[in-house]
C-alpha cells in the first residue's frame, strides 16, 4: 500500500469502499466512498478512467484526477450523477492507490515550490483600465 509521511494512504475500511462508479454522463470514475446518503456519496479523491488503445491495440487505463480545479481531496456528489456503482478487482484498487499516491506526491512538490505572483504588468493594464471608465 502507498504510505505518505503519516502512514498508508487509506485504510483497509476505507479500500473496502473503493467502487467504480458510472456517472449518467457515461463518465466512468473511481473513488473511496466515505459516506452515502439517499443523495449523496462522498467521495475521497475520485479518479476519472480514461482508455488508451497502444499500437499493439491493447486498451490501457489512465487514471486522472477527477476534479483537476479543486485542491479539496473529498468530493460530494449527487446520488442523481450516479447509475451504478462497482467493486473493483484487487489490480484496480493497488493501481488506485499508487496513482493517487503519485498525485499526492506531486502537489506536495506543487505547493511546495510554485509560489503564484501577481504579475507587474497586469497593475499597468487593469490601471490603463480604470482610466477609461
């Protein structure tokens, strides 16, 4: 299992709720589900599945973070998203893991070493801006 600095990733608890889930957009996600109600999942660090056909045409899948705009790890969804819901194989759910691993690891050195500045000519534009109003 995946470790981060505190200990694995996930729990055995936490793995045991791990489903594909078919969202009525034909979108296929993957995603620990930390609570559900009649209208909600809630949903830890979902995972879009995308298919890639090689040159040998073979299929192979990518996982990618589901909701590339939000740094918030926990999702909720609505239970009308959703027409059905999966466990995965054991192969799915290590590949899971090391995958969200490696988004883990990666916006730790994100947020780590990006530093956003405002840059200086947008003062000048949005300046220039003001003059016209």
């Amino acid at each position: 299992m995946a470790e981060i600095e505190d200990g694995p990733l996930f729990t055995e608890a936490e793995l045991h709720n791990l489903r594909a889930i078919k969202l009525v957009t034909g979108e296929d996600i993957i995603a620990v589900i930390l609570q559900a109600t009649d209208d909600v999942l809630q949903l830890v660090r979902p995972c879009r599945v995308g298919r890639i056909q090689r040159d040998d045409g073979n299929i192979s899948l990518v996982l990618a973070k589901w909701q590339m705009l939000t740094e918030d790890p926990i999702i909720n969804l609505s239970m009308g998203s959703v027409m059905c819901l999966s466990k995965v194989t054991k192969k799915i759910e290590d590949f899971y893991v090391r995958i969200v691993g490696q988004q883990i690891e990666e916006e730790s050195i994100e947020n780590n070493t990006a530093e956003y500045k405002w840059p200086d000519h947008l003062d000048e534009i949005l300046k220039d801006k003001s003059k016209l109003n």
